[in-house]
C-alpha cells in the first residue's frame, strides 16, 4: 500500500474530522420534506456551497461532488485554507428501487486536473451486495486508486453494505464487515465505513463490530453519518474510535437539521458548528491518545 501523505486531510491530533455536502438525490429528498415547490439544481447548490463556507473552517476535510457544487465551490473559493478538498468521483445511477442503485468511476472528474485546482483526495462510492460477484467492486476500486495515484490524490473509498438485489435475506451489519474484507486491503489510502447496528445496538456490540474493521482494513478508517441518528452519533463515533477508527466523514449528522430552518445560514452558523466543533473535540480527545495513524 502507497505511503501516500494524509495530512491534508487531517487535523493536528492525526484525527480525520471531516464534512461531507456529496449528497445529491438523497438532499433533494431532504429538501422536499420542508416545501411544497420542487427542489431545484439551484437549491442544492446553495446550500452546498453555504454549508461550506460556513463550515470548512471548523473541519480537516470537505467532500463535494461535481454534479452540482464542486466547480461552483472552487470558482467560488469557499473552502477554507487548511481544509481539504476531496472530490467525489463516483457516478450515480438509480436501480434496484434505490436512488443509488448502481455506481461507476464519474469519467468526467479528472484526478490531474483536480490536483491542479487544489484538490487533496478523491473519493468512491463503492455498493457491496452478497449476491453480486467481486470481481467487479474489486476492479473498480484498483482502478479507482490507480487512477489517484497517478495524479498525487489520496484515495478514499465508500462502501456500503446493501439488500441483495435476489430479495434474500440480509445481513446489513455482516455485509459491512464483508465489505471490508473484500476491499479493505487493495489499496485504498483511506476507509469510509457505515457504523455497526447504526450506533443503535449496545456499547460493547457496536465497539466489538468495530473493532471487526480495524482487524479488516489494512489502514485508517473513518464513519460516516447516514442512517444514524444525530443525538447518537457523537457517541457511535467515540465507540469506533475506541476501537481503531481515525475519525468521521460525514454530512448529515451536522447539517441535515438545518434543511427546513427558517434562516438556514444562521442556523449552520450555531447548531451545525455546534455539532462539528463537538465532533472535532471527541475524535481529537481519542485518536490523540492512541498510536498514530497508519
């Protein structure tokens, strides 16, 4: 595995404390259950670039997709100094009954010409259904590495456990420790996992399944925020970090509560900094405490 240098990414701790404004159809959804008008392209947008300028400064890192605020974001230079940029690279389709339901390597987000306006890392989406063949997740992910690699990025990937597309029964939690086995060591210079049980199971299960990862994964590896609620995340974050996870990549536990609020600016301004900087203190407190991150 390339010791490629996270730094960009990181706090001063060696914690990863970073904010994800990635999501597309998913935030459109988000939107829609706060008005009445349909969700434009415009919408997401300004709210992407806002979240990031209100809240770059308070994190390590900052993901953004190109479908609709990455070039906006440069253009716009609202990332603030010393956070990384990391661009999305991958490509959503939707199938399966799901708004993500297949994903490929976004063509259209050059690694070269990324790293030339300043991007640190890019990152891939990677869906792990039990009954779909490896062979492919594993192509796509070397690919996807190589592909950073070639241009200086740091390499992040996604996976995500999810329903077989036959209907059979599923393992949610058991697809995400699959998940790491299968793609955890191909050379990924950063792992983004789901957290076990959503943070909702146990103290001593949670950290037993996380600790599963660490075993996994041949390097650091952060949680992201989906599916779990707000008021538990900071908790499910200690939990994996406890047990060898270098921090969060996430989005919705810190400005999803914002969509909807009267003075949205205001409110990313108050309770989503609230949120983050609370987040940056709980990773900083462990990860600072433990060895320094492979």
């Amino acid at each position: 595995m390339p010791n490629f240098d996270l730094s960009p990414l990181q706090r001063p701790s060696g914690a990863f404390a970073m904010l994800a404004v990635d999501q597309r159809e998913a935030m459109r959804n988000m939107f829609a259950e706060h008005q009445d008008e349909p969700v434009t392209d415009d919408n997401l947008r300004s709210f992407k670039l806002e979240a990031t300028r209100v809240l770059s400064p308070y994190a390590s890192g900052v993901l953004i997709d190109k479908q609709f605020a990455l070039d906006a974001a440069i253009g716009a230079g609202v990332v603030a100094e010393g956070c990384g940029l990391i661009a999305s690279a991958d490509h959503f389709e939707p199938a399966h009954g799901e708004l993500v339901g297949e994903v490929s390597i976004d063509r259209t987000v050059d690694p070269h010409k990324y790293a030339a306006l300043g991007a640190k890392a890019m990152k891939l989406l990677v869906l792990y259904r039990p009954d779909e063949p490896a062979e492919q997740r594993i192509a796509m992910v070397k690919e996807f590495v190589a592909l950073c690699h070639s241009a200086g990025l740091i390499s992040i990937i996604e996976p995500l456990s999810r329903k077989p597309i036959s209907g059979e029964d599923f393992d949610w939690n058991a697809g995400i420790l699959a998940a790491a086995h299968e793609l955890g060591s191909l050379g990924a210079d950063l792992y983004k996992a789901e957290v076990p049980f959503r943070g909702q199971a146990s103290e001593d299960d949670v950290r037993a399944a996380c600790a599963d990862i660490t075993r996994a994964v041949d390097g650091p590896w952060v949680v992201l925020s989906s599916g779990v609620p707000e008021d538990i995340f900071p908790t499910a974050v200690r939990w994996a970090c406890l047990e060898g996870a270098s921090g969060f990549l996430a989005g919705r536990a810190v400005w999803a509560s914002c969509i909807g609020s009267p003075n949205v600016s205001e409110s990313l301004a108050t309770s989503a900094v609230d949120r983050l900087t609370a987040l940056c203190d709980v990773v900083d407190n462990i990860v600072a405490a433990v060895e320094p991150v492979r």
